[in-house]
C-alpha cells in the first residue's frame, strides 16, 4: 500500500502567503494599475523633477554645521575617525558643542559628506543631487514596503494593494512638508534614517515570508545605518512587531523573531552612542535658555518654566499645528523659536480639541489593531515615529520643526492613500474595483497632487542660500526671536557688501529692526545684542552702538565677538584706552584658541599710538606701539609707525633705527625710504638722504 504524505499545515499556509498567483488585472483595464515598474518610475520622476531646482542651490542654514564650517568634514576621509568618535556637532562647536541642548550621536550622514568632500570638495550641487536621489529611492522603498504589507496576491481580483501603495507613494513624495529635509542638504540624517528603516522592515518582511537569514542580516545592516543616521530610527523597535501583527499571520513567536535582531542592533547602538558621548550628553537635559528651552517663561526679570498645564498646552497645540501643515502645508518656514509657537495652557480651546482629536485617534487605533485594520496601522505609525520628537517623552531644545514630520508623514499618506480607496468603494457600492471606479479619487489625487508639486517647487526656491531664506521666512516667523535674529545678521552681512553700497543705510536700518523685534521677545538674546551693535557701528553710530555690546557683555562677559567688536566701537569713537582694554581681555581670554584677538588687539595698540602721537602725547603713543611690538616684533607696519613718533620726539637715530628694520620685512615700502631719506637729512648726512630719495621715488 502506498504511503500517504503527510503535509504540514503552518508550511502550507506560509507557501500560500509567498506562492500564490500574481495579480492579474480583469480583461480590458489599464495596465499600468499593477505594474510596478511603470509605478517606480513614476514616483522617481516625481521626485526628481519637484527638486531639480535645488541644483543650483548653495548651502543654507545648518549645511554648514555639517559640512562647510564643519573641521573633520573638511578633512575628507581623514575626518571620520574623528566624526566616529565624538558628537556630530563637535566639528562644528569644538568645545563648544552644549550651545545646542541634548547629546547628538548621527555619524553616518556625516560620514557621507567627508567622501563627498574629499571626491568633489565645496561643490553643492553633488550634496544636492544625492539628497534627491535618496529622497526618490525613500519613496520607491516605501512603494514596495506596502506591497509586500498588503500582498496583493492575497486578493487578484482586487486593486487595493497597488492603489494604496502608489498614492501613499506619490503624496509621499510630493508633499511639501518634506522640502527642508531635502533642499537643505544637512536634512540627509531625514532622509536616510527613513530610508533605511523602511528598508529594514521590508527585508525582514522577505525574511520571514521567504525563511531566508541573509535578509535578516540586511534588515539588521539597514536599521544599523539608520541609527546611526539619527536616534529617531529606533521608534522602529515598535513599529515593526506592530506591522507583523497587522499584515501578516504570523504567530507572536515568529513576531517576537522578526523583532530580535532590530533589538540587538539598537542595545548595539545605545552602547556606542554612550561610549562616545555618555550619559550626560543625552538629549532632554534641561537648561535655562530660551534657544535651548522654549519652555520658559520671564517672571519679576527672569526665566522661569513654564508650569505643568503651560508646558503641556503649548506641545499639544504644536501637534496640532503638525497635522495642520499635513492637510494644508501653509505657510512653511525653518523656524518655529521661541515665540513663534504662543504660551498655550491646556485649558485653551484650540488645546482642548486638539487633545480630544489625539485621544480619539489613539482610542480608534487600539480598537482598530485589535481588528488589524490598516488605517489603525497608519495612526500607530504616525503617533509612534511622532512621540521622540513630541516634547512630550523628553525635550528636545526647540518647540516643533517641518523636517520632524519627514518619518510620521508616512503614516498621513497611508492614511490618506487609503481613504480615497474607501471613497471609491463608497461612490460604487463595490467591494473589487476597476478602474472606472477609482476615476473620482484620482481626480482628486491629481488635483492634490499638482498642488502639492506647485507648493514644493516655490518653497525650494526659498532655500536658495541663507540671504533668501532668512530674508523670506522672517515674514512666516514674525514671532521668532532666532528668525528675526537671522533676519537682522543677513540684513548686516548684506549691507556691507561692496555692491550693495547704495543700498547699504536702508539695509543697515531693515536690520535694527528686526533684531529691535528679536530682543523684544528675548531680552537675554546675546547675539542679537552684539548684530545691533555692528550694525550701529557700520552706520558709525558708536553712541547707540557701544551700549548694545555692553547688554551683550553683560550677559556673557567671556563673549569674544562682543569683547573684539566693543573694542572697534571704542576706536571709532575714539575712546581708545577703552578699546586697549576689551581688546587685551578678548586676547588674555581667547588668545591660544582664537588668533583674531592677537590681530585685533595689535591693531588697536598701532592705532592708539597714532591717534595720541597725533595729539602731541608722544610718551604714550610710544608706549603703546612698543606694547604691540611686544605682541608682534616683526609687524612692519607697527615699526613704521614707531618710527615716525621718534622722529616727531626728535630720537632721530632710534626713527631711522626702526625704519631700516621694518625694510628687512617690506623691503619695497616706498614711504619707508622717504622717510629713512628726510631723517638722514635731519642727522646731515645728505648722500644717505639722496639714496634714499632715489629709492622712494623708484
């Protein structure tokens, strides 16, 4: 008798999820519904041509954390042992890197622009071709991740799983929440923390469906780069049991498997992020500075935090204001500082209906998990990648930003995605669609979809450079402290320029004002003071000018720019024994680390020296230049000017001294030699008077 095979129920199930038929669209409906490679194309091309403008783009905004005033980026591959081992803003900060709260440990990106550094130096447009291409691979992953979540083999006669994930895919790529991420070029930690998630979750969905271990360990490799691309990756650690549970029929065992290896790699990580940067540096340390902690608040002069209902209220209306610029991305702006997002408490309205909207979604996503709707997936996902960047877990040094929505937005679209598919089904009173069904919802897709490219491709323009930037959104953020402040410093740094000469008072008074508005709002803002200064000092104002580095100074009396550019103030005012004195604390101060203060302070001495050997002090302005001399023994112009001192004192020898030594360092300074020819006329020895002459005049 012959033997009965015997067939193992789990593996037949499993063959089933991984072997069945191909999707095979009904006879006369378009092809390219379900033809993924028409689908990728499309959402690469979108992509592609929403941020072709940034081609041209110069480097803005924290570009230069990163990249450009970063000193291991800056060194090429020489660089990344150094970018491995110490914070990601070190490069930037030196040892200055708590200006900014929290510990940060994001190596990879960084890594990414020490090649691209080394491969093409300080060329924008490599740093903006890449984040393009990255941002289009980000969308063409997510594409296939929800297809391999939906599995459209499950149901062939059905367009929902090529429908959802192509819309998802395209509002993805196309909404305009996602520009600073990608015009700004520091925004590839974004770009790549998502990208690489993505990837992982889909690798250890083919690891499961297909019991392969090598996928396993690209998973693993993929949610590795995304740590180290930035923290928020590890909001995975949730999402991917979650995504097993929803989609697939996995078993709790298989799950708790799948999510193993994602939780050895983030123990992996939490190890080397401590290693580098300890404890101490983690992000939500809390400090008393408004750029650091908008949470605060001025009570009887001083900064207070805010209480427990005020804190709440105003991280609720910000997440609030985040499904906002969801639905209607308008305005957009890089900055939302403190007070761009108003003290709310949890008893204002606005909060109010804000909190019910969360708890009401949260409470439908419980319920809808149990159920394993999609839609309940979509608000898990949005609130779980969320959460890290809430304020509500720890702080995180500022109220909210655009490019934090560059993961959670995932969700948005899935959610969206879905909803035009359940409005087609709605409209038809169909289960199965075709293609004549979804016409309607495709229409809308269009329409949404061209307004979100229009909205895009103008808001690129915007990060053009940091004088368009700041310039643009100082009109969105008319409540920013640091908005205005960046304003007032382009407007100066503008001013100054030789071909804005014409328009240089006007600019110069645009950019008091808007740093009159940024102290306004933050009375200890210590750059705004010393911006105010500068620029009351290029309009020669030195009696409005020295008053705005005194706040400064009184605020920080260790502030080198306010210390160095004080002293400027008090020679244009020339009240010099005043500049002698804040440029030589600047130096004692700052000298070893800062050279600048060497510099200033010898021009400050030469400078004194002139200003009181033309008032008849000769005594003192000798003193003074030898005092510089002390400084610098070899600064020419400091000897030459000695020298006519001695001269005006009658020293003649000791004039003609000085002279001959500043020519061994100018040999071809033809004033030198006319006055080396007047002082040997003075001594009587006219063939040296005539030698020299002849030099001067040669």
């Amino acid at each position: 008798m012959a033997k009965q095979s015997r067939k193992n129920p789990k593996k037949q199930q499993r063959k089933r999820e991984t072997t069945s038929p191909k999707f095979s669209i009904p006879a006369g409906q378009p092809a390219f519904l379900t033809d993924s490679k028409m689908h990728v194309l499309i959402i690469a091309l979108l992509g592609f041509l929403l941020y072709a403008n940034t081609l041209t783009h110069d480097f803005t905004l924290d570009d230069a954390i990163v990249i450009t005033d970063n000193m291991f980026t800056k060194k090429g591959v020489a660089g990344i042992p150094d970018i491995l081992s110490k914070d990601t803003f070190f490069g930037f900060f030196k040892d200055q890197k708590n200006l900014v709260a929290g510990g940060r440990y994001r190596p990879f990106t960084l890594v990414m622009f020490a090649f691209e550094y080394q491969l093409f130096g300080q060329t924008p447009f490599i740093y903006h071709l890449i984040n393009i291409l990255l941002y289009c691979l980000t969308g063409i992953v997510l594409y296939f991740l929800l297809l391999k979540l939906l599995n459209p083999q499950k149901n062939p006669a059905n367009l929902y799983a090529y429908f959802v994930a192509f819309v998802a895919a395209l509002l993805y790529v196309a909404h305009p929440i996602h520009t600073e991420a990608v015009a700004n070029i520091k925004g590839r930690d974004e770009i790549m923390t998502l990208l690489c998630s993505l990837g992982a979750l889909y690798y250890s969905l083919r690891a499961y469906y297909e019991k392969a271990n090598k996928w396993t360990i690209v998973a693993a490799v993929l949610f590795f780069i995304g740590l180290m691309s930035k923290e928020n990756a590890i909001t995975f650690l949730a999402v991917v049991p979650l995504a097993f549970y929803v989609f697939t029929n996995a078993k709790m065992g298989d799950i708790i498997k799948q999510t193993i290896p994602f939780v050895g790699v983030a123990i992996l990580f939490l190890i080397i992020r401590t290693a580098v940067i300890g404890l101490g540096g983690s992000v939500g340390t809390e400090v008393k500075e408004l750029m650091n902690n908008p949470y605060l608040k001025i009570v009887d002069g001083k900064y207070v935090a805010y209480s427990v209902s005020e804190r709440l209220g105003t991280i609720f209306y910000t997440l609030g204001k985040y499904i906002q610029l969801l639905v209607f991305p308008h305005p957009l702006t890089n900055d939302y500082y403190p007070r761009q997002i108003a003290m709310y408490s949890l008893g204002s309205w606005q909060v109010v209906l804000i909190v019910l909207g969360y708890l009401a979604a949260a409470g439908y996503a419980i319920w809808g998990l149990l159920k394993k709707q999609h839609i309940a997936f979509g608000i898990a996902f949005y609130i779980i990648t969320l959460s890290i960047v809430s304020n509500i877990v720890f702080p995180i040094g500022t109220n909210m930003s655009e490019r934090f929505m560059f993961m959670p937005s995932v969700g948005f679209c899935f959610i969206v995605a879905i909803l035009l598919y359940k409005l087609a089904q709605l409209i038809s009173k169909k289960e199965n669609l075709n293609f004549n069904d979804i016409k309607i919802p495709l229409g809308i897709l269009g329409v949404v979809l061209l307004l979100f490219a229009g909205k895009t491709i103008t808001r690129n323009f915007v990060w053009q450079d940091n004088k368009t930037l700041f310039l643009t959104d100082v009109h969105a953020s008319t409540n920013s402290a640091k908005a205005l402040n960046a304003a007032g410093g382009e407007s100066v740094t503008q001013a100054i320029k030789p071909e804005n000469s014409a328009n240089k008072e006007k600019m110069l008074r645009d950019g008091i004002g808007y740093l009159d508005k940024a102290i306004k709002i933050h009375p200890t803002y210590k750059n705004a003071y010393l911006l105010l200064g500068n620029a009351h000092t290029y309009l020669e104002e030195y009696d409005k000018a020295i008053p705005r580095f005194e706040q400064a100074l009184r605020i920080d009396p260790k502030y080198k720019d306010a210390l160095l550019n004080m002293g400027v103030a008090c020679r244009g005012a020339e009240k010099y024994d005043d500049a002698i004195k804040y440029h030589k604390k600047a130096y004692e101060l700052h000298g070893t680390k800062f050279p600048v203060t060497k510099k200033t302070l010898l021009e400050t001495y030469r400078f004194a020296g002139e200003f009181f050997g033309k008032k008849g002090q000769l005594d003192k302005s000798i003193n003074l230049l030898l005092e510089a001399l002390k400084l610098a023994p070899n600064d020419a112009p400091t000897m030459r000017t000695l020298g006519t001192a001695y001269g005006i004192r009658q020293e003649t020898q000791k004039a003609i001294d000085i002279f001959e030594k500043s020519l061994k360092i100018e040999p071809n300074h033809a004033p030198t030699f006319k006055n080396l020819s007047i002082a040997y006329g003075v001594l009587g020895n006219q063939a040296k008077a005539a030698e020299y002459a002849q030099k001067a005049n040669q």
